[in-house]
C-alpha cells in the first residue's frame, strides 16, 4: 500500500464509521459503545434503553432535556419517594419562595445530586455531589442546624447521614417524635416475632381441594417421569388444587380434560403463567434490581422504520436495510454475571425470573427465602447469614421448634410481608427496603427489635456483614438527644 | 381527604389561568384565590379539627398523623395544598407563613414575606400587596392574615416544643397567607 | 547581469512560481551574503577580519544594492561582516527578495502573477516566462562543480547555493555528496585571484556560520516548545484522573468538568485551537503563502496551538479519557498530539541526535509527521459522534 493510501484509508474507514455511529443514534443498532461512562448499579441494567431517561426529542434545549431527564426520574421513583414521606420534595422546592436555595442546591431536580454516566463522582446510594452536601443549605440562616441544635454545633457536614441519623428522602424511622417515642425500648422485644410473617404462615388455605398424585391431568408423555409428579404432588401448587394444565396448558381453561390440556400443552412456559395467578409479586418483582428489566417504564427497542420516518429519510432508506439496523433485542431478564455485587463464578449464567428461586414444581417458599439467594450471592453477609443468630432462629422455625414468624431468612428483612387491603404478599422488590438501611426500621427490625439497637447495628458496617453475630460496636447518639431536648422543653413549659 | 385536597387545589387553578387569561389584576386574582383557601381552610379547622378533637373528642389531630393515624393539623393541611398546587402548576403558589413558626422554614424568607407579615400583624383586617423578583423572575405577591379562628390552634401552638411564641388567643393573628402570581 | 540575489532567486523558482522548500534562515543568510558580495564585486564594499567598511559611496545603479550600500556608508560605528549578514538577514531579506523579484519581473524573466486563495491568503507567485535563464545558471554551476576553471562570480554563486543546502534539490537527479570534495576544493583553491577574493571568503564563510548559528536557534526554541508540548501530553496519558475535592461546593474544577456550559466553551474552544492547528499546517505543507521564507513562525505558531490544545484538553478532560466513543476520540487527539510534539522534538532536536551519532533522522521523522497525519485522520468523524451525542441525549 502506498502511503498516499493510507490517510484516505483511514478517512473512509472512519467516515463508514461516523455513518454507523450516527444511524445507531438516529435510527436503530446497537449504542453500547456511545455510552459516555460506566452507568450506575441497578441502572445498567437498561442503560441500553436510552429513551427510558433521555425522552426529550433531538436538538432539544439543554433546559428541556434536562426537565425530560428528571421527568423520566420520577416516572419511575415518584411513588418509592411518596411512600417514604420524601424530606425534600421537588414540590416543596418549586415554590418561588424558595428561589433562594435553588442557587445552592437546587432540589428541584433529581439530577442536582444524581448525574447518570459519571462514575468518578458516584458515591453512597448513587450521589454524585460530595456526601456533606447538607452544607449547602442547613449552615446559615434559619436553617443552620448548628445554631437551632446544640448537640449539634461541633459536628461536620459529612456526618448527617453517614452516622445513622438523617437521610435526604426517608427520614420515617429517624425523625425526633419517632425516636422519643422508641427511647429505651429493650434490644429484643419479649416475644420477637414478624407479626405479618407470623400471620402469613397460620393463614387459611383456599378451600379449593388439594390434589394428589393421582389427580394430575396433563399427556401421558409428561407424567412419565415419577420424580416430576412426586415434586408437584409435594408442592404447595397441588396443595392449593393447581393442576398441571394450570400452567403448562392455560388455555385449556378451568375444568380441562387429558385432550384439551394435551392440545394446547406448553413444555416450557414463561413467567406469564406465573404473573397471572401472583400478581402483587409479580407487580414488585420488577421494582427490584432483579427484574427491573420487565419495568413497564423501560424504553422499548426502537422501530426503525419509524425513526426514518421521524428524520425524513423512510423514502431513501430501503426496508431491508432499515430493519438490519434495528435494535438489538433487549435481555428480558438480568444474569448473574450482570450482577455488581460479588456473586457466586458458577451462577454466572444464570438468569433471573420466577423460576430461578422458585423452583416450578417443587414450589417451597421455604427454599426461596434462603437458600435460592445464597445460590447466587457470594458476599460476605450472606456467607455469614449461614451462622448467623437470624439462621438459627429460621432453622427453629422450620423445624417446628419455634413458633411461627420467629425466624429470619433472607427474605424476612430483604423482602418482607405487606400487608394491602387485607391481603398479605411477600414484596418483591427486595431493594425497596435496602439503601440507605435504615429504610428497613419500620417494616422489618422493629417487629423484634427496639429502635436503639437496630439504629446502633444498622450503623455499624462491620456487624452488618458478619451478619449480626454480634454486638454493635457503634453508638448513634439521635435518640438520646431527641430525649434530652424533648425533656428539657417540657421543663421549659412546666415551668 | 385527598379528593377534598384535589378539589381545592383544581379549583383555586381553574380560577386562578381563567381570570389571568381575561386581564383581571392581579390583585383581584389574588383576592380571589385567597377567599378559596381561607374558606376551606376554615371548614376544615371548624368542622373537622375543632368538632372531632376538641368538642366530640373522637379522634386526635397530628403532626404525625401517619404513624398516629390521627388528622392531619390544619396547617399541615393547607401546607400539602399548596405542595400539591406547586406539583401541578407553577402558574401561582401560595404558602401560611408566620413570624413566630413552629417550624423555621414557615419563617419569613424574602424581604417581601418580612414586611407583610408584619403589616398584616400590625394593620389588623388589612391585606399587603407588592412585587419582588425571585430567582429571575418578578412576582406580585399578596399577604392575608391568618387567624387563630379557634381553640384548636392555639392548644397546639401554645404547648409544642418548638413553638417560640406560647400567649396566643383565639381571634391573634398568627401569621399569614402569602400568594404569588408570576407577572410574566 | 543578473545580481547573485536574483540567480538565488530564479533556482530556487520552479514552472509554476513556487519556490523549493528551501531551510528559511540559509535562504535570509544567503541573500545578505549575495548582495554584500554583488557588492564586493562592485567594489563599493570591503572587509577584513574586524570590520566591513564602504570604500566607495558612488552607487552601483542597482536599487537593491544602492538601498544596501546606503545603509552601509549611513553607519558610522564599527561593524564586522558577520554584524551586517545579520542585520541584512533578519531586517532586510523580505525587501530584498521583493526587490529582486520585481527585478526579474521587469526584466521579463519572471512574471508576476496575484493569486488569491481562500480570501485571507494573498499569494503572489512569479512563474518563469523562459526557463532558459534558469538553465544556463544551472549549466554555469554543474560546469564548475565537473571540471572547468571556474569564474570567480561562479565560486562566489556556488558558495551561496550550498550554503542554503539546497545543491540536491537543483541536480535532484545527481549525486550531490560527490561534489563535497569539488567544493571544499574551490573554496580552499584561491582561485578568484582578484582584490575582492578574501572579502568573498569572508562574506561566504559568515554566510554558513550566521545561517547554522540561526538554525540552531530555532531547532532549540522548537525543542523546548515540542518537549513542553510532550510533557503536557505524557502528564494527560500517564497522571490518574484529578480527584474532585470532597466538599460540597462550587469549585473550579466541578465547573470546569460537570457544568454543560464551560464543558461547551472548553470543547469549542479545544475545536477552534485544532481547527488553527490545521489551516497552519496546510499553510506551511501547501506553501500557500507562497513565499520562500516565513513558515518558520508558522510552525513554531504550530506547535504553540499544539500546546494549547494540551492546556485546554485538560480543562475539557481533566486527564479523563472516558469511556468508549469517547475514550477513542480522546484516545486518538492524544496520539496526535503525541506524535507531533515528538517529531517537533526530533527535528528540533536534529543537531544533537547527530552529535549522538544518530544520523540519519529523516526518515523517523517523516514516519513520526505521518502517524501525527493518520490520527488525526478519525477525528473529524469522531468528532462529529461526540457532538451529536452530547446534543441528541
């Protein structure tokens, strides 16, 4: 090759390129490599579905992209941040009387503390301004947190919510009158107990008829295998009357035959089957990390016949090339190998949906809460949950030595009960109590625990990954200063 | 509870663009806007809070009224109507400000807020109007006087901990309604 | 009889009015010492080892050497030949060379022709109107260079014409390192025999000591600027990502790297710089300035907005390179600016490579010149998915 060639080489391979490049933006392919930076956790998982958050259209203003940006946020975190009776709401902002903070900080918009593609600057709980942020705000004026609390005055701005005492959305199980109220409550309650777990577990079955062996209906290729019909016979589905055609032959209706079930039988089927008898948990299974991929929020692949359509050029752009350019089809579920918590080498392939922790026919809840997780996960606090004083207490329970509700698996605290309308169903959104930690006070610790202890042990890093085998070894000082405030006020008053 | 807070709000909206739209002052609009509030305001004090808690003591009012499963305060009350205006609509907003809150941040916060809480405190039964500019944009502003129309509010303002004034009588101004129209 | 500035003038010429790429400090040299030799001949000048004095005021009837003379005889303190190559060179060569061109022009050798290009760059060229002249001189110097008796005026031409090293680009296809040994010959041989004859050696000896002492000069200044340059680039490659103070707060840096603003002024800016970097690089490589001289502030104007990129690289980057599309982009800018500030550093460094025995430079640096060619190839591409992707997300 000449040397003359080699520029203009390069200049065409590069222009081929920059055409690639530009389709892929405008039209349909695979955007991987425009990414601009490692996007945070949980938000990897469909940071290929770039419309999700940037929903403003081409060429938009900076200030529109950005309201579209923060739109997108809510969409999805709005009612998370309702239920967590969010301290700094964005409607508490917007009121031009506080015009005078939107120079400091400006809570108006998600996206002041929390900047997708920037992984240098991503701290705790995926901020992206430094962590003493509350100076901004609460160091003058009538907010100065210094001046209005004494107990307050020597301490540093970074502290406010790494010491276990204050967040900037849920505060629920941290404000003064909680504490007050749960001043010098013991570290276990006497009869330590989760009451929604307790009353799940002694709750009355339906009075459909449970099925035996014998009364499986499904082609006589199917019940072949004893070992398939043992374990459905011994599942809480046949305990329940949920015959095979239920799910592997849905269409076949209620009162299905051998031939109608044979008809319309399904060898493998899909978690619809599932989500259509388990709907609350099949509606929280993707608010979680684990199957947020199915979030109904999530963009969906491009069309690129429309997106011609959209930039004009559907007349010059043959059919054939405009559907090679569409969009590579998006993971329906999340892998192991996804993950970016240390995770066990030989689930790397894994995938996550209904059947990963629920095995179809041996349907055990039991297994799911405990052992289904550690099947995957391979950090230290659940290597430790193994001889933790919570897995005693759950091996207790299932073996009929302790009442029900006293013991503690995984799932009690990551996906506790909920109690809606009457009914209660296991969330699972198992992140939805996760970050910050003390998130989980409320639904989970307090069932057993009195709020000091499970502030202290919430607080200290090092017992939270042994698991709590242990005693805390950190002291959160709110209750005892919300006490002493509160009594010395009503000295006041008395006297 | 919240049906009743959504049609205040949609309401107050629906008279506040209509009459903008028609070239009311907006003084007028202000005026307008107010009379919804304080009426509401006070059907809630009066026929919710005050008979409930004080006369038939059926149920308690609180700040916490979540975890205590009690009624939302009064003030708490028109608080969350404005922070739920302020959701929809940036077309006016309105806050109960006092020169003695309970809670700091219902403190005056401009200059404006400053001098119309105390005109409203010492001009009794008349209103304050002015402009201000916020944040880059100009404001009229109105504030109204809040009073203590009955003995539920000033139990509660009397006896909280953080309250910085503790010699309110039924019928004292406690403080005010302040309503901003943007004039662009 | 064409003065020795103007025989320079016309071999340095080619068909179409551009001029050899001939090494800009030799050529101003060169042209000092031909009219202080035109002049020598004339004698109206004459030298010693101390000083260079006029022995005759009466001008010559060539404007060129009169405005020279002038100046000459106008100095009353003592000046040497080495002073007045100098002054010629550095305050005079552009007059000369106009001078000596319209000369030619007038003569009908030459003819002026104005060009426009681009609107900024004025270029005037002057295409032969017959080679014949041109020939004839380059017959005089091979005939000297084989084996005649050379005429004095002819050592005196051949002199100048290896001092501005430009002997292998007129007889492109001889050997021109066998006539090394001609001309050490002639110069050595006093063959010029005439008065004139140690002032012409004289002049001639300044001529290549003033040119190298120039050149030096600016192969140094390009060292230190390319190394200043590589330094900023070795810091962009090899420093860890600046750390951002963990303190909340408006600081420079969070603005500089996180606010869209100063990321535009700082990308604009970074874009202009090598957009400039560019046109000075077509300048100098397309001599559309079309003059002889110069180009030496223009490369060294090169290397300046090459080092400004660097500067304001780190102002849009902070040493980050990013990830993916971006990091190829960055990775890509970087290795041009890499590669450029090395091949500066090596050709300024010319001299001493050679004193290290390292000779034979050129063809590094053509290589290190071509790959700062082929990166910055991909950058106008990945440049535009950059853009688009900051203003489609």
């Amino acid at each position: 090759m000449s040397p003359k060639i080699v520029p203009w080489a390069v200049v065409a391979a590069t222009l081929a390129g920059a055409a690639w490049f530009a389709a892929a933006m405008t039209v349909g392919g695979d955007r991987s490599a425009l990414l601009i930076g490692e996007t945070t956790d949980a938000h990897h998982q469909i940071e290929l579905a770039c419309e999700t958050c940037h929903a403003a259209p081409a060429f938009a203003s900076a200030a529109k992209a950005e309201k579209a940006l923060n739109r997108a946020c809510r969409k999805c975190h709005d009612k998370e941040l309702k239920a967590a009776d969010d301290s700094h709401p964005r409607r508490k902002f917007r009121n031009p009387r506080m015009a005078v903070y939107w120079e400091k900080l400006d809570a108006r918009l998600c996206t002041t503390c929390h900047v997708e593609h920037r992984p240098e600057i991503v701290r705790a709980s995926a901020v992206t301004v430094a962590m003493d942020f509350c100076v901004a705000c609460h160091s003058e004026g009538d907010q100065d947190v210094r001046a209005e609390r004494p107990s307050h005055a020597g301490l540093a701005f970074d502290t406010c919510a790494s010491a276990g005492c204050h967040n900037y959305h849920d505060n629920r199980a941290l404000y003064e009158e909680f504490l007050v109220r749960h001043a010098g409550e013991p570290w276990l309650a006497d009869a330590p107990a989760h009451e929604l777990s307790a009353r799940q577990r002694v709750r009355k079955r339906p009075a459909r008829a449970a099925l035996a062996r014998g009364d499986a209906v499904a082609p006589r290729a199917a019940l072949a295998d004893p070992a398939w019909l043992d374990r459905w016979a011994d599942s809480g589905h046949a305990a329940a009357g949920v015959n095979c055609g239920a799910c592997h032959a849905p269409k076949a209706g209620k009162n299905a035959t051998r031939e109608t079930v044979e008809a319309s039988w399904i060898e493998a089927p899909g978690t619809a089957v599932c989500e259509d008898c388990h709907r609350p948990q099949a509606r929280t299974f993707v608010l979680g990390r684990h199957g947020m991929r199915r979030h109904p929020r999530v963009a969906k692949p491009r069309d690129p016949l429309r997106q011609l359509r959209k930039i004009g050029l559907s007349e010059f752009v043959p059919e054939t090339v405009a559907l090679w350019l569409a969009d590579p089809a998006p993971p329906t579920t999340m892998t192991v190998a996804e993950a970016r918590i240390p995770m066990r080498s030989d689930a790397a392939h894994g995938t996550l949906d209904c059947g990963t922790c629920h095995t179809p026919h041996a349907v055990d809840v039991r297994h799911a809460a405990a052992e289904a997780c550690a099947s995957c996960h391979d950090d230290p606090h659940t290597r430790a949950y193994f001889a933790s004083p919570h897995h005693a207490l759950w091996r207790a329970e299932l073996a009929g030595e302790a009442p029900p509700g006293t013991g503690v698996s995984c799932a009690t605290c990551h996906m506790p009960k909920t109690e809606r309308r009457g009914r209660i169903a296991t969330d699972h959104n198992q992140n939805d109590n996760l970050r910050p930690n003390e998130k989980m006070i409320r639904p989970v610790c307090l069932d057993c625990h009195g709020l000091g202890f499970s502030l202290n042990a919430l607080a200290d890093g090092a017992l939270v990954e042994r698991n709590f085998t242990g005693t805390p070894a950190v002291r959160v000082e709110s209750i005892g200063w919300a006490t002493r405030r509160a009594q010395a006020t009503k000295r006041e008053a008395g006297g | 509870m919240k049906r009743t807070l959504l049609t205040i709000a949609v309401l107050a909206f629906g008279i506040g663009s209509a009459v903008a739209a028609e070239g009311i002052p907006f003084r007028k609009v202000a005026d307008m806007l107010y009379q919804v509030m304080s009426a509401d305001r006070e059907v809630y004090t009066r026929m919710v809070v005050q008979r409930l808690t004080v006369d038939k003591k059926v149920i308690t009012a609180s700040e916490h009224f979540e975890d205590d499963s009690a009624l939302p305060l009064p003030a708490q009350m028109f608080r969350f109507g404005a922070e739920r205006v302020m959701d929809q609509t940036e077309d006016f907003s309105y806050a109960l400000l006092s020169l003695n809150p309970i809670n700091k941040k219902n403190g005056p916060g401009t200059d404006l807020e400053r001098k119309g809480l105390r005109y409203v405190l010492e001009n009794e039964g008349e209103n304050f109007y002015g402009e201000e500019e916020l944040g880059g944009e100009r404001y009229f502003a109105a504030v109204y006087p809040d009073y203590a129309v009955v003995e539920a509010c000033i139990n509660c303002h009397n006896g909280h901990k953080d309250s910085p004034r503790r010699d309110l009588k039924v019928g004292d101004v406690m403080g005010g309604v302040v309503i901003r129209i943007p004039m662009e | 009889m064409l003065t020795f500035a103007e025989e320079i003038l016309l071999l340095l010429g080619d068909e179409e009015g551009v001029f050899l790429p001939v090494e800009e400090h030799a050529f101003e040299c060169a042209l000092a010492g031909a009219v202080l030799m035109d002049l020598a001949f004339a004698y109206r000048i004459d030298t010693d080892l101390e000083k260079l004095v006029a022995i005759d005021p009466a001008p010559t009837g060539n404007p060129m050497l009169d405005r020279v003379l002038e100046k000459i005889v106008a100095r009353t303190d003592t000046t040497d030949t080495r002073t007045w190559v100098g002054v010629l060179s550095r305050e005079d060569a552009a007059v000369l060379r106009e001078q000596a061109l319209e000369s030619l022009a007038g003569r009908g050798v030459l003819e002026r022709r104005d060009g426009r290009f681009l609107w900024a760059f004025g270029a005037v060229r002057y295409p032969a109107l017959d080679d014949g002249a041109v020939r004839t001189i380059k017959a005089r110097i091979e005939d000297v260079l084989s084996d005649d008796i050379p005429h004095p005026r002819d050592v005196a031409l051949i002199s100048l014409v290896d001092a501005c090293e430009i002997l292998p680009d007129l007889f492109p296809d001889r050997d021109v390192a066998a006539f090394g040994p001609r001309i050490a010959l002639l110069r050595r041989m006093d063959l010029i025999g005439r008065e004139v004859a140690g002032t012409i050696a004289d002049i001639q000896r300044t001529v290549v000591r003033e040119a190298r002492a120039r050149a030096a000069r600016f192969q140094k200044l390009l060292l230190v600027l390319s190394a200043f340059g590589g330094l900023g680039v070795a810091a962009t490659l090899l420093s860890p990502p600046i750390p951002l103070a963990d303190r909340f707060g408006p600081g420079l840096f969070e603005s500089l790297w996180y606010d869209g603003v100063w990321k535009q002024w700082s990308g604009y800016l970074l874009l202009g710089l090598s957009v400039a970097g560019l046109g000075v690089a077509t300048i100098v490589k397309k001599r559309l300035v079309a003059r002889i001289a110069g180009s030496h502030g223009w490369r060294l104007f090169h290397i300046v907005l090459g080092i400004a990129c660097v500067l304001v690289l780190f102002a849009h980057t902070g040493f980050r390179f990013g990830a993916n599309m971006n990091a190829a982009l960055m990775a890509f800018f970087v290795a041009a600016l890499l590669s450029g500030a090395l091949a500066g550093a090596a050709i300024g460094g010319t001299p001493r490579l050679r004193k290290m025995g390292i000779r034979k430079t050129g063809r590094q640096n053509r290589l290190l010149i071509g790959l700062h060619a082929v990166a910055i190839c991909p950058l106008p591409a990945l440049l535009i998915v950059h853009l688009l992707s900051v203003y489609l997300y």
